[in-house]
C-alpha cells in the first residue's frame, strides 16, 4: 500500500529569498493535499546536493519537482538533466531584470531535456503547483476530481463578475 504520506511533488528553489514567490505554489499543493517536500537547493552554492536531490528523486517517488530560480537559473535545467522525473521551471523575479533573466534561462532548454516552464512569478508557481496536481491526477481519480471542481469553481466565480459601470 502507497505510503500516504510520502511526498510526491518537491519543491526546490535557489534561495530564501524565493520563498515569497514558491510559497504560491506550497499552497496549491496544500489546498489539494498532495504530499510535498520543500527546500533549499541552489545549483550554483549547492552543487552535490542539487545532485543528489535530482539523482535520488524517481526512487523517492516524486511525481514532478517544481524548481523556482532567479537570474541565471540553471537549477530547474541542472536537475532536468540528471532526473526523468518531470520537471516545472519557476522563473522567479530578479533584482535588475524582473526576471526576464530568468524566464530565458529556464524556458530556453536546448532540445533533448525539457523543463516546462510557467510564468515568471506567484502566477508561475502556482500554475506549477497546479501542472503537479494534473500529473498526478492522470492515476488519481480523486485527484482529477478535485481538479475538475477547482476549475468549476474559477469558471463559476468568472460569471459572477460584473463590473461598475455607470447608468
Ligand atoms: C538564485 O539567486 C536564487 O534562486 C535567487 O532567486 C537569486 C538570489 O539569491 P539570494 O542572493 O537572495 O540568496 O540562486
């Protein structure tokens, strides 16, 4: 039997300092009650254990790792590369160029390994977060239901808008 409480989904980001945008897809996963781990591990600062992080996460059961990374963000390509564990890339914002930098470098994979990449920012991490929920909701019925009722709610919240207009 599946142990329950093992993660299926990691989430990994360069820095701290990128929790305020991972954070966004850390409460997807929560609202879904997927099984997760988050942590930091920066490519660059962390080399050995970017490594074994990506070398070990298929035995580990992670379904998807979501990667979050600014500037020259090599961590959501690194960890592609040494995992078929599908991989979601989270441009995260930067200091000097708002993160195109980072959307580049993570969604200009070369062919051969891909990284799917989301929108720079919260939108992007919790898009991930959402893709993760798809993934494992391919095996998961309850999973796919959870997701199905999630966009019935947006769709039913978007028809309620109105907008003030004046006589
Ligand atoms: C990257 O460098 C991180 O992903 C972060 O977005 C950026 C800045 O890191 P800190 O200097 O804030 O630790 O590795």
């Amino acid at each position: 039997m599946a142990d329950q409480n093992k993660p299926l989904v990691g989430v990994i980001m360069g820095s701290s300092s990128d929790w305020d945008v991972m954070q966004n897809a850390v409460a997807i996963l929560k609202q879904f009650n997927v099984p997760f781990e988050a942590q930091v591990i920066s490519a660059h600062r962390m080399p050995d254990e970017m490594y074994a992080y990506a070398r070990s996460a298929r035995a580990r059961g992670l379904r998807a790792i979501i990667a979050g990374a600014g500037g020259a963000a090599h961590l959501p390509g690194m960890v592609a590369a040494m995992t078929i564990v599908p991989v979601l890339g989270v441009p995260v914002p930067s200091k000097y160029l708002r993160g195109e930098d980072s959307l580049l470098s993570i969604v200009q994979m070369p062919k051969g390994v891909p990284v799917s990449t989301f929108a720079i920012g919260e939108a992007g991490a919790a898009n991930a977060a959402l893709t993760a929920v798809a993934i494992i909701a391919g095996t998961d019925d309850a999973m796919a239901e959870q997701l199905e009722a999630f966009r019935a709610t947006q769709t039913a919240a978007a028809k309620a808008m109105t907008l003030p207009l004046e006589n």
